[in-house]
C-alpha cells in the first residue's frame, strides 16, 4: 500500500510538474517579440515602423524597454512582453527644448553666414550683368526662391507625433474656440510679450547699430566686428542650455539673461564712444539674450500642453501661427514707429557724416541704441517673471498622460 501510495504521489507531482512547464511553454509563446514591441510603439505615436530609428530595445523583467527617434523627437516607451500594453511612455519636454536650442544655433549661425557673403554675392553678380539693381534682385530673389522650397519640406515632413486619448474621429475645433483657449491660456500670452518685445529689440539695435556705428562712433566698418560678438555670444550661450535648463529652469534663465542685458548696457554708457567697451557691451548682450532666443520656440510647445491639461483639447496651429504674427506684426511697428520718429528729428540717411545731421536726429540715434533697449530688457523681465510652469510642468504632464489612459513618468 505504501509503495502504491507513494507511486501515485511521484506520478501527480510529475503531472503537476508537467502542467506548469507547459503553462510557462505557452505563456512564452504567447509574449511578444522585439519586432511586435517595435511595431506597437510605432501604432501608439501614429507612424510606420520604418519611421522609427530604434535607440535602444532590450527585454527586461517582463517588458520591453525602448528608446525610439521620430525626426528629431525621442521617445521612451515600457511595453508589457505578455500583454502587449503601452506600460508607459515618455514624451519629456527637454528633448524640444533641445530642439530649439539646436534650431536657433544654426539660425543665427545662417545669419551670420548669409551676411557676410551677400554682398560679395552680389558685387560678383553685378560684375556679370553690369546692373547693380538687378544684381540685387537676383540674389533676394534665389534666397526667396530657397526659402519657399525650405519651408514647402518642412510643411511636408513635420508632423504632430504626439497622440491624445484614442478617438475615432479626430474633432473639429471650431475657430472661436480655438481662439478663446489660445488667448485666455497664460503661458501662451507670456511666450507672444515675449517674442513681441525681443523681437522689438532686434528690430531697433539692428537698425539703429549701423547709424550708431557711422554717426556716433564714427566708423560704419564697426558693425560686422560688433554684432558678430554679439551674435557669437549669443550661440554659446544656447549651446550651455540643455545642462543649465534642467537645473534652473526657463524662468530663472530668461529673468537673468534680462538682467545681464540691462547691465550690458548700462556699462556702455560709461563711455558711449569707446570701441572696446561697446564690443565688451555686446558680448554680455550675447548671452543675456540667449536663454529666450534658445527656448523662443518650445515655450509654446509648453502653453500647448498647459492648455491640453487644462481644457482637454489641443490647439497647436492658432497658437504657433499666433506667435509668428505677433513676430511679424511687432517687427512692422516697431520699424515704422522708430522710421517716424527719425524722420521728426529731420534724419536724412543720405548725410555721410555726423555733423551734416541734425542734433535732434544725433540724439534720437544715441536714444534708440543706448536707452530704449533697457526698456525692453526690463518688460522682458517682467513678462518672464511671470511663468510659473518650470516646477509645476512634471506633476500637469503626469496627471495629463493619467487622464489619456497612460501611465508616465516624467522625468
């Protein structure tokens, strides 16, 4: 009886035994491979998996972990090996501020580039057809003619990655709604003062730095020496965003960056003719506008977010086109404002030299260059001051990305 009873014992564990290897067996079969990992991933943001150029894809402790680039955006995804879910998905925004960063180094960079070779462009031109006007409508006209072809690829290849809560139908959002919750949306209307008010700043000391250069310091050869320490200030400086964004946030960057603009040139009217001291002056420029020109772009990508948070719906193209015509409807004033006012200190662009000025137009140039910046340093400040989004960004993308049905971090 023992030996039987024993038997039966030995034959039940092995059938036990069996049963679970072959569970395992089974729920092994069952779990999904890299290549089906890959494939969900590129379901969840909207794209074919040849999209995706896969960082990293490695399996670990039931799930896959996967670092994936679409065009420029990094995405982290954990999905579950068995069941195939979406665990959680990392859309950080330091990634597009990186983006921005890296977008507006080489805008300023083309800048710089496009400058120095037009003219000589357009000499080499002129020598050809022998017609100086023309020359220069050729050359205009090839860089139109580029930058329609720059901005039709963009228009082709640029497309919105993010994916909301899962709809059958994408909804229409009628225009007054879209309007209303644009600009009742703080970070959007602190990121237009913003632009509206640099790009004011741009407008006037890149055009009042030419008649600074010939009528105050006497030398129009000085303005390629000094805006280029500027502007090569200013690229450095957005190249250390990406480590100093992290660690003291948009607000704090843009508010110092203010402040270190106003001390710019508050340095320079200690001797407003002295050529070392107005480069020194544009070298703390340079990098006290480069925090808001580094981030210029994704502080809207930021309001997008606050606004999907806060009303559930997301309005990307009223809110960037909103910005480029506040950039273009600030640039148009701002040039005519400073056009009429020359024009009332009797300013004739024509005149070589300072004394064949008037001292109304002589003080109205010293004005735009020297105090009206400051001014605008101190609104930049004002409006910067108040984004309050830098500590509560993480804890509104983590309750965003909840309310979609998605489990996030943000780190």
């Amino acid at each position: 009886m023992k030996k039987n009873r024993k038997m039966s014992l030995t034959l039940a564990a092995a059938l036990a035994l069996t049963a679970l290897t072959a569970c395992g067996s089974m729920s092994a079969s069952a779990a999904i491979d890299a290549a089906a990992a890959k494939q969900i991933a590129a379901d969840h943001l909207g794209v074919n998996v040849s999209d995706l150029k896969v960082l990293e894809c490695e399996r670990d402790d039931g799930k896959y972990e996967l670092e994936v680039l679409v065009g420029d955006v990094k995405y982290d995804f954990e999905i579950g090996a068995s069941s195939g879910k979406v665990l959680e998905v990392d859309r950080d925004r330091r990634d597009r501020d990186t983006i921005s960063n890296i977008r507006m180094m080489l805008s300023i960079t083309a800048s710089m580039i496009i400058t120095a070779f037009t003219l000589p462009l357009i000499n080499y031109v002129a020598q050809i057809t022998g017609k100086e006007q023309l020359s220069w409508v050729l050359v205009t006209s090839g860089y139109a003619i580029v930058s329609v072809f720059i901005l039709l690829n963009t228009y082709a290849t640029c497309t919105e990655r993010v994916q909301a809560a899962p709809q059958t139908k994408k909804e229409n959002i009628p225009f007054w709604k879209s309007f209303k919750i644009t600009f009742t949306n703080r970070y959007f209307l602190i990121a237009l003062g913003l632009m509206i008010a640099y790009t004011a700043y741009q407008v006037i000391i890149g055009t009042d730095l030419t008649y600074y250069c010939q009528y105050v310091l006497g030398d129009a050869n000085l303005v390629m020496p000094l805006s280029s320490a500027e502007k090569v200030c200013t690229i450095i400086g957005i190249a250390l965003l990406p480590k100093l964004l992290p660690r003291y946030g948009k607000r704090n960057l843009i508010c110092f960056g203010c402040a270190l603009g106003v001390v710019g040139q508050l340095l320079f009217l200690l001797n407003i003719t002295s050529v070392p001291l107005g480069v020194v002056s544009c070298i703390i420029r340079g990098f006290g506008i480069a925090p808001f020109y580094g981030v210029q772009y994704s502080l809207p990508g930021d309001a997008i977010e606050y606004g999907h948070w806060k009303h559930g719906l997301r309005v990307e193209g009223l809110m960037f086109s909103s910005m480029s015509m506040g950039q273009k409807a600030g640039s148009g004033f701002t040039s005519a404002i400073m056009g009429g006012i020359l024009s009332m200190a009797a300013f004739d662009g024509l005149k070589a030299t300072a004394a064949e000025q008037t001292v109304e137009a002589i003080v109205t140039i010293k004005a735009f260059y020297l105090y009206v910046p400051i001014v605008l340093w101190v609104i930049m400040f004002l409006i910067a001051a108040c984004y309050k989004l830098d500590k509560a960004y993480d804890k509104m993308m983590h309750e965003l990305l909840e309310r979609e049905g998605k489990s996030a971090e943000v780190h």
